[in-house]
C-alpha cells in the first residue's frame, strides 16, 4: 500500500495545481507543488503534466 500511496503524490499534486490554476489561486497552486519535493525533476514533471491537462481543457472543455 505504501508504494501505492508514494506514486499517487505526482498525480495528486498534478490535479490540486489545475485545480487551483482554473481558479487562478496562487496559493493553492504553490501550495501543490510545495507538497512534493523536488527530486529527480519532480517540480518540473507536475508543471508539465498539468499544463497538458489546461491546454486539453482549453481545446476541449472541462471533462
């Protein structure tokens, strides 16, 4: 379970930060990111996943 719980960190952070760019709240945004640390590019990786989700959301609306 705690392997489970240690991969679900990125994704979870990934949904609060377009979540909170949607809302254009800056804390929340740094508040998601801040939760992971930055290891092996992990900062970099969220950013990454959650601008690809705003730009689907964008092009297509919100699921």
């Amino acid at each position: 379970m705690a392997d489970l719980a240690r991969w679900r960190i990125e994704p979870d952070a990934v949904d609060a930060l377009v979540d909170g760019l949607l809302a254009r709240d800056g804390r929340a945004q740094a508040e998601a990111v801040r939760a992971i640390p930055d290891v092996a590019g992990a900062h970099r990786r969220v950013w990454e996943r959650a601008l690809l989700l705003l730009s689907w959301h964008a092009a297509h609306g919100p699921d």
